[in-house]
C-alpha cells in the first residue's frame, strides 16, 4: 500500500449509476483527497459513515471526498457473519448498519446495484462513492480491503495512511489528519 510521501496511483472509477466517473488526477494542483474504502457488508466501515458523514460535512468544501466501493468482506456466500448468533443478536439489537444479506457480486452491474444501496443507506448519496471494478484493481493498488483511509494532497502524494482496516479505521484519525493538513498548509 503507498505509505506516506508516496506518490498515490492514479484510478478511474465510475459511479454506481454511471452517470460520473472519477480519476484522482482530477484534483491534482486543486484539493486534497480523502479517499475512504469500504462496503456494507463490513460492520466496521457501515458504522464509521455515521462519523464520515459529519466529516465530509464540515470539510466538503477544501477536501475531496472519494469512497472507493469494493468486495463485500462478509457476503451470504463466502465469509458471512450473519451464521453468527451472537453477530445477529448484536446487530438486531443495536440496529447494526452492515447488511447480513449480500452475496458476492460477480458481474460489475451487479455491484454497481449493491454499491447504489449502500450509496443510500449508509452516505444518503451525499458523500461521492464510486466502484471499483470488479477485479478490484484499485483496491489491490490501495490495499483497500476491507476498509481504509487516506489523504492525499493536491499534489497526488499520500499524506496519511490509517492502515488496514478494520482495526485501523478511524474517521477520527482522519478528521485529525485533515486539520494537521489544512493547519500546515496555511503556514
């Protein structure tokens, strides 16, 4: 994954909608990135929009926001933690934003749809998410999977890395980053 002062590698994403696509040179010599990777089958990313959200609020305005949607970590087929009683009394009880009944995408329209309902689930379609393709090829160049955070500044250079996900994300890490950033920028 690129550490910090590493030159961040350029990608180009498309909406779930296909209506925008995104490429990180577009905001070369403009704005920072956040660049946030997740998907709703991942508690730990599910729950962390709540606090993105209120980030991208206060600084959608000098930051770019990019969510990077990959491959489910815990679909129905593969790797589910709704087979868990205790992950389904837990998520029953605290109302739980991960979903617990997507299976793994195999077709690009088919995360595409996936990615669309977590667009508004989970970010109310107001924080930017694009898809990663389906062979993940962002993900790999990021690490991304299965949640992940950095900032990127404008001249494409990775300025923070919170590790890898899920231990390492921490939307509060990112605001911090975020502030760091800003303050440095205008010494």
């Amino acid at each position: 994954s690129p550490e910090k002062g590493d030159k961040a590698s350029e990608f180009e994403l498309s909406d779930p909608y296909g209506e925008k696509t995104v490429r990180l040179s577009d905001f070369k010599g403009q704005r920072p990135v956040a660049l946030i990777f997740g998907a709703h089958t991942c508690p730990v990313f599910s729950e962390g929009t709540v606090r993105l959200k209120d980030i991208y609020d206060i600084y959608k305005n000098r930051i770019e926001f990019i969510v990077v949607y990959g491959a489910e970590p815990h679909p129905t087929d593969e790797w589910w933690l709704g087979e868990s009683k205790t992950f389904r009394f837990f998520h029953n009880l605290l109302g739980s934003r991960a979903a617990v009944d997507i299976k793994q995408p195999t077709t690009q329209e088919e995360r595409n749809a996936v990615a669309a309902r977590a667009n508004t689930q989970l970010l109310n379609v107001e924080m930017p998410l694009y898809v990663d393709t389906i062979d993940n090829k962002v993900n790999t160049a990021y690490t991304g999977m299965p949640t992940r955070i950095y900032l990127i500044d404008e001249n494409g250079s990775v300025v923070f890395n919170q590790g890898i996900g899920p231990i390492s994300f921490h939307p509060d890490g990112l605001e911090n980053a975020i502030e760091n950033y800003l303050a440095s920028a205008k010494n």
